[in-house]
C-alpha cells in the first residue's frame, strides 16, 4: 500500500504529481539510515549533495534511489536523467535526509561500496591509505579525497575507525568516495598484514620516526601503504612496530603538529611524486 498523496519512485519526476512529505513512509526509511546500526544491517547509505549524487551515479549499481527537491531536479536535469530513480520531496524532507545547514537539494540512497583487504590490495597496488583507528569524519573523509587526488589504489578504514558512510564523511570526501577501493577491516594488525602479503612496504606516520619524509626518496619510490593513526594519540607502539619504517614530517616552525589530514596529504603525495619521477 502507498499512502495518500505518495508516489511511487519514478525515473521520471515528471510522472510524480507532488512531493513527497517528511511524514511519508519511504522518507522515514531511508531517514534511518543516519544510523550506523541501520547502514550496516541494510548496506545502505546516504549520499548528500551533487557532487556526492555525480559520484555515486558513476558507479554501477551503486544509486538505489535519489530524492530531490523540484528547484534541484530543475538544477540537476543531468543527474536526474541518469538515476534509477528520482523521487520528488518538498523541502522539508529533504532536510530531514540532509545533516548538512544548508542542503543543495539532493540525497542519494546507494549501496555499500567496500570490500574485503585481500580483494583491494589484489592488483598490484602502489600507493594505499591505510587508517588506523581515526575517528573524526572529516578527517576521514579528507584523506579519502587526499588519497583519490594522489592518485592511490585503495583507502582501508581499518579498527575502530569511523564509519566511511557517516554522512559527514562522505560529504567530507567530495565524491572522491566512489572514485577508488574502499575496504574496512576491524583488525588493524590484519590489515597492515595484508598489505604486506601484498607487496608492500608500509610506513607509519609518526612524529617520532627515524625517516624523514623528504629525505626519503629511496624508499618512497617503493610500493608503499600509508599508516595513518588517531587524531589525538597517533599509532599504537604494537600497530606502529608492525611498520617497516616510521617516517616523520618535520616541523620547522612551532606548531606542535600537523593535523591529520594534512600529514596524510603530505605523505601521499610525496610518495606520488617520487612514484611518477623518471
């Protein structure tokens, strides 16, 4: 049954006479998935904006659904050709779909995009994000879109990382998401494992480290993943000495720290310089 004045997705919005509502059914379902508990269970997630809407679209079978306003629809015709489906929503469902202040208009429902390590790290990679136990969305949503613009394999969440289908994760990453492999692995130690088993070397990012970074040419040329620790107490001792090398980046000045997300854009692309020099 559908209730009064619903419709039915349609791939074409001009077939809907009306917006759908908040108080609507299949609004309130995929409103639940803001819930880590449910994108787990369903494998589903929400992708919020056009750029995220763009980057989903370009991956196969990943859009279950889009919901957009009117005024969007009209803005976004080529997104709205290019859905499965489109579903019309007065503004104030698609609010309560967006965690964003100022919603653009759109939110996709898309499947999960991970995979198993071994099925990631299976094509001779060369440059692979790995990281471990960070917890900030942002962060991690911006070394997924610092790992996709140095032109890395793969990204691996790996430990009590945060959930890479947290919205502000995925909003954080730009679309970059859907652009390149995506694994979780909830044993950290299992992940740099597979990285090896893989062929590659692996670096810690440690303030601490032995190797400077640029003054590490030689071993950035390398097949290598990244090791990226926690925003606030960096890589545990155990995970760390699992490492073959720990690499530093210098301070000059008298910041204490980098941020993380910065420290990772560093370190790939200083790996993707030295990869991509005759």
């Amino acid at each position: 049954m559908v209730e009064e004045g619903a419709q039915r997705p349609s791939r074409n919005p001009a077939a809907q006479t009306a917006p759908l509502t908040v108080g609507n059914d299949r609004v309130k379902d995929a409103r639940k998935l803001s819930r880590r508990s449910e994108r787990s269970e369903r494998r589903l997630f929400l992708a919020d904006g056009p750029k995220a809407v763009e980057g989903a679209l370009g991956v196969d079978g990943c859009v279950v659904e889009v919901f957009a306003t009117p005024a969007a629809t009209q803005q976004y015709a080529a997104l709205a050709a290019a859905a499965p489906r489109w579903t019309l929503v007065d503004d104030k469902a698609l609010a309560s779909l967006s965690d964003s202040v100022s919603p653009a208009g759109l939110v996709g429902v898309c499947r999960f995009l991970d995979r198993p390590v071994a099925h990631v790290l299976d094509r001779d990679p060369r440059l692979v994000a790995l990281c471990a136990d960070v917890r900030d969305p942002g962060n991690a949503g911006t070394v997924i879109r610092c790992a996709d613009a140095a032109g890395a394999d793969a990204v691996v969440m790996a430990g009590h990382s945060v959930d890479a289908y947290n919205p502000k994760t995925v909003r954080a990453s730009v679309g970059s998401i859907f652009h390149l492999p995506l694994a979780t692995e909830p044993d950290a130690a299992a992940a740099v494992h597979a990285a090896r088993d893989a062929g590659l070397q692996v670096l810690a990012a440690d303030g601490a480290g032995e190797v400077e970074l640029f003054e590490a040419d030689d071993l950035l040329t390398r097949p290598t993943a990244w090791l990226f620790g926690n925003e606030a107490w960096g890589l545990p001792e155990d995970l760390a000495a699992l490492a073959d090398h720990r690499v530093r980046i210098p301070i000059h000045g008298r910041a204490e720290s980098l941020n993380l997300s910065t420290a990772a854009a560093l370190c790939l692309y200083a790996s993707a310089r030295a990869q991509r020099t005759p």
